[in-house]
C-alpha cells in the first residue's frame, strides 16, 4: 500500500511562487509514474505535470508549460512541482498520483493512489 502526503500549498499573489512537495511511503512508489493534478471549484480535474520513475522523461500542460516544473528525489521518495509566476486561474486544490501499473503515465484516474490534496490560492 502506497500513502501520499502532499505539502507546501498556501496563498501567493500573482506572480509569485510555490513549491509543493508530495512524500510517497510504501514498496514501490519509486517505481510509479507521478502526476500533479488540480481541481478548481466548478471545474473538472485536470492533468497539471507528469514524471516517470526515473525522473527522466517529464509531461506539462499547456496551460503551466514553461512556468511550472516537475521533478523528483528517488532516495527520499519525494516528487516536487515547483511553480512560478503563478496567476489566479492556477488556484485550485492541487494533488499527487501515482500509478502502480507503470512507470509513465499521464492520466491518472480512481485506481491510482492519491493524496489529500493541498490548496492553492492566487491572489490577483
């Protein structure tokens, strides 16, 4: 059984920056695909940025392609999105994925493992 716990959410202004960090505990997680994916109020949940199990080969919508960056820490389990100039249409509750089956994935759906979820708010 894989848990993911992600952090680092909070209130930014327009133009600012955060970095969210999500920490996979459990056999295997090294081994999964790991999405980023968020989720406005209103709006249906959509793909933000992918990475497969080496951290090599990464994915980004196009909607956060050159601001928002993907990235993961093998030895500690961790997968990292690291967002720049952020605008208020990025706020949303933002959550991490991982998929068991694969070590590339860029859809995650409701038989993957999930995390909690943690909000993001833009301020204009």
């Amino acid at each position: 059984q894989v848990q993911l716990v992600e952090s680092g959410g909070g209130l930014v202004q327009a133009g600012g920056s955060l970095r969210l960090s999500c920490a996979g505990s459990g056999r295997g997680f090294g081994g999964y695909a790991v999405g980023w994916l968020r989720q406005a109020p209103g709006k249906d949940r959509e793909i933000v940025a992918a990475i497969n199990f080496s951290g090599i080969r990464t994915y980004y919508s196009d909607s956060v392609k050159g601001r928002f960056t993907i990235s993961r820490d093998g030895a500690k389990n961790m997968v990292y999105l690291q967002m720049n100039s952020l605008q208020p249409e990025d706020t949303a509750v933002y959550y991490c994925a991982a998929d068991p089956t694969t070590g590339w994935a860029t859809k995650f759906d409701d038989d993957d493992y999930w995390g909690q979820g943690t909000q993001v708010t833009v301020s204009s």
